[in-house]
C-alpha cells in the first residue's frame, strides 16, 4: 500500500500530522507493506526568496490578530507539538519561501533520502534558531546531514529549474485531488485524510484501506487542523 503525504516545511500541522501518522504507522501490522512518499505543496508559492520575515510578524499581517494573541497562538502550537515529543521554538523563528527545500526534496527522493532530508528539514525550521530561509549553505548543511552530496546538493539550489517540474507537477496533483490545504494524506488513491487528525484516526484509515482497498469519501475534513495558501488555522486562547 502507498500513503502519499502531501505538506510544507513552513506548515506546523504538518510537523505535527506528521509525527501522528507515523504513531499509527509504527503500530499497523503490514507495516513493513507501506510506501510513504511525501509530496510538495508549498502554502505560500509567489514568495520571492529573499522575502523573509519573522513568523510574528506574519501571523499579525495575516490575521489581523493582536501580537499577544499570535504569541498565545505560537505557545498553543508548541504545546501540540509537545504533546507528540516534538521540540518547538515558539519565539524566534521565520518565514520565507520553501521552494528550493521542495527541489531539495525530490532531489533526495532520487537517492532514497527524502525522509531523513525532511525530518532535518521540520527540525531546523521549528526547532533550531538558524534560520533555513534564504539561505543556500544553511540548506546544503541539512542535506550533507541527511547523507547526500554536498555538490549535488548545490548544483540543485544554483539551478532554479531543477526539480521545479516535480514540485509543480505535486501541486497540480494536490488541486486535482482536492486538497486545500496540509497535512493531506492519501492512501492507495482511493482513501484521504485531510489534516493533522489524532493517530487514531489514521489507525482506522489504514485499516479500512488495507481492508477494502476500494475509493472512499474523505475523512477528517472538518477536524484535522490544516495550513492553506491563506494561512494556518492559528490557535486563539
């Protein structure tokens, strides 16, 4: 069975979707059956590279909230994530365009690293407080550590037409399928889940997949907390 995971480093629900999912993974008895492959989908795709700007900063821009109610919508975010043993800088971090970490992406998909280089790449992001926007070095960094080639690691950022085709290609399948926003699971094409469910939903979605393996409607559409190109669903206290 294939489980396509459609996501943006920039999107916290998909740091934390993603950590539930695999809770449910780890326990599925055909594990060791499932092919996970993460696709592309960028919340913010007309941002220009060199556009960076604190998260703060943007969540008050976006949502015309008062910087105590981001702050308090950063320190609800970090305690989810908390909750599923995931660090979280709730203070400190940026925002930028993640298309060359996408590029980056099916480059290490290639060579069988797309994992390792995403799980660095969720890790930097909220975790650590060297920005990954903007970059080229920091991102070179992360995927020499996620045990690919420097070099090709470069070239791939110094040619902006690299991987460009697959990451479109990822969007337009994610607009085809119907996805608004990330987290956006699918399993065996026939099977979605939209947002960063609790793991017992996606315990149930891959049992029925694997059980019936016939198309269903999508579950989770109204509780799973998504980001979309307007934004992520921001925790208000």
């Amino acid at each position: 069975m294939r489980v396509e995971i459609w996501s943006d480093i920039a999107c916290p629900w998909c740091y934390v979707g993603k950590a539930r999912f695999e809770k449910a993974l780890a326990a599925f008895p055909h594990r060791d059956r499932v092919e996970v492959v993460h696709r592309s989908f960028e919340l913010d795709p007309g941002r220009a590279k060199d556009d960076v700007q604190p998260v703060l900063a943007m969540l008050t821009a976006k949502y015309g909230m008062s910087r105590a109610q981001a702050e308090a919508g950063e320190d609800e975010l970090g305690a989810q994530a908390a909750a599923e043993g995931l660090p979280y800088l709730t203070r400190g971090r940026d925002h930028g365009s993640t298309f060359d970490m996408h590029r980056l992406l099916h480059f290490a998909k290639e060579r069988g690293r797309q994992e390792a280089l995403l799980d660095r790449l969720y890790r930097a992001n909220f975790a650590e407080e060297r920005s990954v926007f903007g970059d080229d070095e920091r991102l070179v960094e992360l995927a020499v550590a996620a045990g690919l080639d420097a070099d090709g690691a470069r070239a791939v950022l110094a040619d902006p037409a690299a991987y460009a085709d697959e990451v479109r290609a990822d969007e337009r399948e994610a607009a085809q399928l119907g996805a608004r926003g990330v987290p956006f699971f699918v399993l065996d094409r026939a099977y979605g889940i939209s947002g960063a469910q609790p793991a017992e939903v996606f315990t149930r979605a891959l049992a029925q997949a694997w059980g019936e393996r016939t198309p269903v409607p999508v579950a989770g559409g109204d509780g799973g907390e998504v980001c979309g190109p307007d934004g992520c669903a921001v925790p208000r206290r």
